[in-house]
C-alpha cells in the first residue's frame, strides 16, 4: 500500500437536515430591567367624607361614588321570642337596611 493522500476539497452542504437536537439546559435569569415612567394618576377614592361616613356607589357607571351615612345600618332594634324568631328578625332588619341602602339588590324570602 502508499502512503496516504492529501484531504480532498470540502463538499458541498446536505440537503437533507439532520435530527433535531435535545433542548439545552435553561440559561441564567437576566438582569432586571429599568423603571418605566409614571403613569397617570387614577380615579383613587373621591376627596371628602366625614368621620363615619361611607363610600358608596351611586350608579352603575365606573367610578360614581360618594361619601354617605350609613344611616339604617346600626339602628338599634329590641327583639323578643326564642332564639329561632330572634334570629330571623334580626337577620329581616340586616336585610331591610342593607336594601335600604342599595347595599342589596334583593331582598325576598324563599
């Protein structure tokens, strides 16, 4: 036998891909980006209000509140009867005022 050859010119690129590789390990966690800039200053809670005073809705449409007192909410009520007719004069009276205050929509007994 001779003595070997020189290499030869490279071919020409496969046509035909070879198998998908396996999916490498994740990579490390990037550094955090930079502060973006201040956004518009949103509806919050509308100014005023009163000791005692609630925020409430007062329509349907997005951010229509006003601050009102929960009048009929804590009004005191004295009930007599047993536990069972206590109870559930108690909870008519919750009802009646949350109703009274739009707290409620709904305020029927089953």
């Amino acid at each position: 036998m001779g003595p070997q050859g020189l290499t030869g010119p490279a071919g020409a690129d496969s046509t035909v891909p070879g198998p998908q590789g396996a999916i490498g390990p994740q990579g490390p966690k990037g550094d955090t980006g930079t502060t973006g800039s201040q956004g518009p200053a949103g509806p919050g809670v509308a100014a005023g209000g009163a000791t005692g005073q609630v925020l409430r809705k007062t329509s349907a449409t997005d951010y229509a509140t006003a601050w009102v007192a929960p009048a009929g909410l804590f009004t005191p009520i004295t009930v007599t009867g047993s536990r069972h007719q206590i109870r559930s004069t108690m909870i008519d009276q919750l009802l009646t005022a949350l109703a009274s205050q739009g707290l409620i929509v709904n305020n029927t007994t089953p």
